[in-house]
C-alpha cells in the first residue's frame, strides 16, 4: 500500500513501507519522495524482490533507506 501511494498520491512528503511487495520496475521512476522500507529477514517470498527493487531505485535516484530485520517472520504466513 505505501509504495502505491508513492506512486500515485501528490500530497505526500514520505512513504513507509512495512513487510510489503515492491513496485514494478515501470512505476519506480514514478516515486519522488523519500521511501523508509522495511523487511522481515526471514520472509523468503518478498525478500526475493528486493535485489531487483533496490537497483531500479538506484538507477532512478529514489530516495530510500531500507531495514532489515534479520530474525523477523513475516507479519503474515
């Protein structure tokens, strides 16, 4: 949901994602405001997202800062 309205809102300063799926690679370049990610370290179905997610945001010039907490489940099984 955050990363949506990275994408879509005008109104917003900062998203926080938490435990969530990443944009595609098409919308990245959509995101202008600051992003805060964090990850699960032991969620293996999004993890495998974010090495792909992370150099599209790299390539755009996103703003991010990621966490990542390593001996966390996923919120949802």
């Amino acid at each position: 949901m955050a990363n949506q309205l990275a994408i879509h809102s005008t109104d917003l300063s900062c998203s926080a994602s938490f435990y969530g799926g990443q944009a595609s690679d098409e919308d990245v370049p959509k995101m202008k405001i600051p992003l805060t990610l964090h990850y699960a370290g032991l969620d293996e179905r999004i993890n495998k997202g974010i090495p792909a997610f992370i150099n599209v945001l790299i390539v755009t010039a996103a703003p991010f800062t990621m966490h990542m907490y390593p001996r966390c489940q996923p919120p949802v099984p």
